[in-house]
C-alpha cells in the first residue's frame, strides 16, 4: 500500500511540473508563425 501511495505522488508531481513546462513553452500564434513576410 506504500508503495502505490508514493506512485501516486509521483505521477502528480510530475503531472505538475509538466504543466508548469508545457505552459511557459507555449507561444501566441503570432510569435511562432511569424515571419519577414507575413502579417499575422
């Protein structure tokens, strides 16, 4: 029973981190199809 209690906090902790990485990665569309000549 420990040990599944300690995999679930892991899977949350990760599950976290992730979050908090995918979401100061993302970029608005006009930044990441931005180009010299297009006008988004």
């Amino acid at each position: 029973m420990r040990s599944f209690i300690a995999a679930c906090l892991v899977a949350v902790v990760i599950a976290v981190v992730g979050a908090f990485a995918l979401n100061s990665y993302q970029e608005t569309v006009a930044q990441a199809f931005a180009t010299s000549s297009v006008r988004v």
